[in-house]
C-alpha cells in the first residue's frame, strides 16, 4: 500500500503550498469582459455547433463527420489539453444572478476534491488564456470542446440553462470531455432507442469509437452522462439502463461532480506513472510443472500490465497464460492492477532467462526483473558417438550429465550394473551454471569379442529422477551362421518357407538366390517370393524366405548368402514339392481261359516316383516263377510329373486265380490311390469227361438189348 499511495502522497506535498481559496459570490460579481463576434444563430464566427452543446472550427468539420468528436479530441484537442496550465483563470459575466452561485459552487467544489487542476476567478482579462462565462443566445448552452486556439474561451449560458450542473458540465467540455454516452462501450449500459430521440437531436447520442475513457468506469451519475429522457420526441425514453441497481430518475439528473469526474480531471492533468512490486522476486520450480509469477502495479490512468523475457514481449500463449485484475480507489483515484503470469511445464531453458513485469500508462511505466530457477533431474549435456572397433579392439564411451542436485553415473549393459567394473571411470565433476552440476564419466572395454556388440547405457540419477543414454557397440568380424538352412519338403499349393540366422560386424545383408540365381525385385513384387528381416540384438541378423502357393516347378535348391565388408558365408537347402499319387487304369476287367497267360497294367503318376505294388483279396502278391513284374519310369517335362508303368504278369491262369478284388496300391511320401481290377478264368474241356459218355451210352445199348432179347 506504501507503494501505492507514493505518487500521491508526494503531489499532495507540492500542492500542498497552494491551499484552495472558497469563493463566494461576491468573487463572481463586477466582471467586465470583451464579448465574441455571433453570426445570425448566435454561433461565435468561424465555428460550427455539434454534439448538442459543443464547438468546433468549421474547418473541422470533415474529420469530425468522418471519425467523431473523439477523433477531434485524439487528433488535436486532446494534445491541447495540456495548453491549460494547472491554475485557469475564469471570468464571469453574466447578470443571472443564479447562474453566478453555480458557477461558483462547481469552481469550489472542483478545487476542493482535487490538486491537479485550480479555478480561479478574475474579473478582468488576464495575459494567460482563460475562461469566461457569458450570456449565450436562443436559449443555448455551449462552449468549445477543449482549449481553442485563442486567448478567451468562451462559456455560453442562457438563462434557460438553469440547472445546477450545467456550469459544471460544460467547463468539463471546456477541459477536452464529452457526453458520458458518447463512449465507445456504452452498449454495455445503455441502450439508445433511436426512434424515441427527436431527429436533429441523435447526433448527441453518436457512439464515439475512438473515445478514451483513461480507464475509468462508466458513470450514470456523471454531470455528462443525458437523462433517460433528454431530447425525447414523446414516444417514450431516449435510453434504457441495463443494470438493474442504477435508479433511472437519478441518471443525467444529479447536480454536483461524481468522484468519477473528479477522476477525469486527475487524470487528464496529474496521471501518476506506474510503480510495480511484487512479493517474490526469486521463484523455483521443478522441471515440467507450472509456476506463476505475480506482480502489482498501481498508477493513474491505470496501467496496463505487460510481460518480458529477456527483454522481448511474451507473446507465446501456447506455454505463458497472463491474466490481470484491477481496482479503483475513488479516494485517491489510483489503480492498483495485479498481473499474472503463468508458465506451463517449464524447462530448464526456461529458468536461464530474466522475466520482466511492465506497468505503464500515458505517464511513464515501471519494470521489475524476477529470476526463475528450475529444479530438474539429470539430463544429457554431450556425449560420445556410437563405435565400431574389430574384433578384440578396444571401445571406450563418454557421456556428460547435468542437474541441479549431483548426479550419479552408472553404465549398465543387458541390465548389468557395470559400475564396479574396471573399465568404469568418472573423469570430472564441474558447476556449469548457478546450481548446476555437470559430471563426466568414461567406460573403456577391452578385447571386445561379438558378443560385447550391444547397447551399452550411461545412466545418471539423482533425488528428482534418472535418466539414461545408450550407446552402440559395433564388433567388425566375418559373418557366421547361426542358423543353416534345412531341406523343406511340402504339398501344393501350401506354402514353403526357409530360415536361417547369422551374425556378423558390420551387421551383414542377406540375398536369396534359387539354383545359383538371385531372386529378382519383379519375383518379389509379383508375390511368389516373400522375405522378412529382423535384427534381434546388434550385428545378429535372421531371415525367413516364404514361396507362395508351392508348385512342382519351385523345386529347386535355395540358399541364404550372408555377406559383410570381412566376408560371405553361404548355406544351401533343398526344397521337394510332393504330389500325390494318382493311378490311370485302361481295363477293369480281364477273362481269359484256363491255362493261358494274363497281364494286369496299371499307371501311376506322382512326385516323387510312385512305387506300386499289387494285392489280391489284400494280400500283397510276390513274384514266383509263374508271377511276374516289370515297371517302367518316366518324367514328364512340362508338369514335372513322373509316370510309372507297372505290368503284373500270370504265365498259366488257374481257375482258381479268378478274383474280383485285384488291386494296384501307388504311393509316395504326399499320399497313396490305388484301383480295383478282376479276373475271370474259364475252364477249358478235358478227355476223361468224354469216355465216360460214351461208355454210359455203350452200356444203354446193351442193357436195352439185353433187356429185349430175355423175357421178364
């Protein structure tokens, strides 16, 4: 509050020299002063009348139609302000005699509540410019709006402008002020019902865009704020108030100055340039959280609160949200503004810079540096590159990790702790920054061998958390199998992989080649041919070749090359494609005579070669001297089929070698067929049935002459 209260306590000191003087009426009374020269409307020559009550030079009136009273007041009144010193002289000379007892009690009332601005009555002209109150014509009240460019600046009050708060309201005009409604965020109080308001009239109820309000908050009860009714045209009230607590009969209708016009006053001629203070000028914050920094800052007008990081404006709201909030003190009509601002995961960049908070106004502005420290756990600082030694070489690996509590360096590899180690060695401890340390520490590995190729981690802690860097291993030796192929056997169309796993430094490359022959970018894009590639740990390497839809003509030898800048290994397998027997018969049936020869024929086709056997009643038929066998074999080129040809032979058939359950079995390592076959054996006539005939009809004939030749 100390701080706050400063300006003022410093300015009321000055001031204090000059006490304000109470005017009576007396004090109004005898002036004499020259009058101005009034065209036929009584308009003071060389001006044109706006805004209901204010002047202006004609010359100004293209920019008033094109950007408003407050482009008048931004453009040169308002600069001009300052040409009225702090002491105003003011005339009056008028004969209402009531008139002249509210002059004098605004010029009072002003002097008293405030120290920027003294009213004094004189009764003759001065050298200095001043103000003079005299009798306006037809009823009007009106003056220029801020100082004009002469030496008198005349008041106009006729003797229609009785109310106590004229005189008041139009030295406000006087000093560079306009109509209270003519701000530019009056929408938010206000609504103008533009049909209500008589037509030469709605000028005074012009929205001004470019007004400035020097931060103060709308007034209803202001001396220039119009009534709800001013300028009606009968139909009802030129405005509605918006908030409910404000008394509509009050508004445009209060005879003496608000504190809020006081305000404009202070404001316009005594601003107080900002001061800042915060209570925390360090702060600390652990790496990705958020910190706030806060500030105050208190001045008149109120001042804007604005952030800086080394000496740049923060315009990143992506990382940095700012906010502020204000109060008005009416006593001493100073705004204190409390500013925020906020950073989101901070980062150890983030605690190397200066922030600044700025408070400024029209009067000057005010900065306060804060520092920010952020806590954070180990993180990498440099590091050595990745290596690649030959085999029984010596690697060594470097790494640097910072934080703001010292760190612990360990190395691990495949999870081992490799700290005790005699190759584990902390070279340096240093302080980079303010609460920063920095610590080095070196692995060496000696007489590496392939198995020491892997990713060895530089691991550093501390209370915050840990974090760890790997490092690469590389072991340049000759290329060796793992894996060898293996011979692949399968049916069609199912599909045929190989696999083989090698190691090698630098990690080697695989080609697959079928019969000696690379297997080309178009075979594999065509689908035929698949290859995956995997790497499981660092110069170990494995691969799967897959041939899609097998068919006899991917019979073939296949190898995997591995090969490296140290040398090529190569292992070869075969892949058999086998396909089911399949038997092709002419004749099921076969009948022959007793004693004659028969030859059963049987085909069979198949990968590999089918062998064929043949059975009777399910009984396997073996050769004898009157069974006998003969296969030929042949390849077909073109499906890659071999057909065998079994002939099954029986030199002397029996009756008894009559069957109807001969069968050729075909079989190989995909499967077996096999085909039915018969045989009937017709018996052929002998000569030991025909004797025997003809003695049975020998011995008829003798029986039945026998028989005649002897009776009974």
């Amino acid at each position: 509050m100390m701080h706050s209260l400063l300006p003022i306590l410093v300015f009321a000191a000055v001031s204090a020299v000059t006490v304000a003087r109470e005017y009576t009426l007396a004090d109004a009374q005898g002036g004499e002063f020259p009058e101005p020269e009034l065209d036929e409307n009584g308009i003071p020559v060389g001006m044109a009348l706006v805004g209901g009550d204010m002047l202006i030079e004609r010359e100004k009136l293209p920019l008033y139609e094109a950007e408003g009273l407050s482009g008048l007041v931004n453009s040169e009144a308002w600069r001009n302000v300052r040409r009225w010193p702090r002491k105003i002289p003011v005339g009056i000379y008028l004969k209402n005699r009531r008139l002249q007892q509210f002059i004098v009690a605004s010029i009072n009332d002003i002097n008293r509540r405030q120290r920027c601005v003294r009213f004094y009555l004189i009764r003759r002209p001065v050298r200095q410019k001043y103000i003079v109150f005299i009798e306006g014509h037809k009823n009007r009240c009106y003056t220029h709006l801020g100082p004009v460019r002469g030496k008198r600046h005349f008041i106009h009050l006729s003797s229609s402008c009785t109310s106590p708060r004229t005189p008041a309201h139009e030295l406000f005009h006087a000093l560079g002020r306009i109509h209270e409604q003519n701000r530019y965020d009056r929408d938010r109080y206000v609504q103008i019902y533009w049909n209500n308001i008589r037509h030469h009239m709605r000028s005074q109820y012009r929205r001004e865009r470019h007004a400035k309000t020097l931060g103060l908050p709308y007034d209803y009860y202001s001396v220039m704020h119009y009534g709800v009714y001013s300028h009606s045209n009968g139909r009802g009230p030129a405005m509605r108030i918006r908030n409910r607590r404000v008394n509509p009969r009050r508004v445009g209708r209060e005879a003496w100055l608000t504190n809020t016009d006081i305000a404009h006053i202070v404001r316009r001629y005594c601003a107080v340039a900002p001061t800042v203070s915060s209570e925390m000028s360090s702060y600390f914050v652990d790496e990705s959280n958020s910190v706030t920094f806060q500030c105050t800052g208190t001045g008149a007008p109120e001042p804007a609160i604005h952030w800086f990081r080394n000496g740049s404006l923060i315009n990143d709201t992506s990382r940095f949200i700012a906010s502020q909030n204000e109060t008005f003190n009416s006593s001493t009509m100073i705004y204190t503004v409390s500013g925020s601002l906020t950073l989101i995961n901070a980062s150890v960049a983030d605690g190397r810079d200066d922030y600044w908070c700025n408070a400024s106004n029209s009067d000057g502005s005010s900065s306060l540096m804060f520092s920010l420290t952020v806590y954070f756990g180990p993180r990498l600082v440099s590091r050595s590159s990745d290596v690649s030694v030959p085999r029984y070489g010596t690697a060594s690996f470097t790494c640097t990790m910072s934080g703001n509590e010292r760190p612990t360096i360990n190395w691990t590899f495949y999870g081992r702790n490799l700290s005790n180690s005699t190759g584990f060695m902390p070279t340096s401890i240093t302080m980079a920054h303010d609460n920063e340390y920095q610590v080095t520490s070196t692995l060496t590995l000696a007489n590496v061998s392939p198995d020491s190729a892997y990713t060895y981690y530089c691991v550093g802690s501390n209370q915050l958390n840990t974090f760890s860097v790997g490092f690469n291993l590389e072991v340049e030796f000759a290329p060796f199998f793992l894996q060898d192929l293996s011979n692949t056997a399968v049916t069609p169309p199912t599909d045929a992989v190989f696999t083989c796993g090698a190691r090698g430094g630098p990690l080697p490359t695989i080609t697959w080649t079928k019969n000696n022959r690379a297997i080309t970018l178009e075979e594999y894009l065509s689908g035929k041919y698949a290859r995956q590639t995997g790497v499981t740990l660092p110069s170990t390497i494995y691969t799967a070749l897959t041939i899609a839809n097998t068919a006899p003509s991917d019979i073939a030898d296949y190898s995997c090359i591995v090969s490296n800048a140290l040398g090529s290994v190569n292992s070869t397998a075969t892949l058999s494609v086998y396909v089911r027997p399949s038997i092709l018969i002419t004749d099921e049936a076969y009948t022959v005579r007793e004693q004659s020869q028969v030859s059963f024929q049987c085909v069979g086709t198949g990968i590999p070669a089918p062998d064929i056997t043949w059975y009777k009643s399910g009984n396997l038929i073996m050769a004898s001297d009157s069974v006998t066998f003969s296969n030929s074999i042949y390849l077909n080129d073109s499906t890659l089929l071999y057909i065998v040809t079994s002939t099954f032979s029986i030199a002397q058939v029996a009756v008894s070698d009559s069957d109807t359950n001969y069968t050729c079995l075909a079989s190989n390592p995909a499967g077996t067929d096999s085909a039915q076959f018969e045989l009937n054996v017709i018996e052929n006539p002998s000569s030991s049935g025909s004797s025997t005939l003809m003695m049975s009809i020998v011995a008829f004939i003798f029986c039945f002459f026998v028989a005649f030749l002897l009776p009974n």
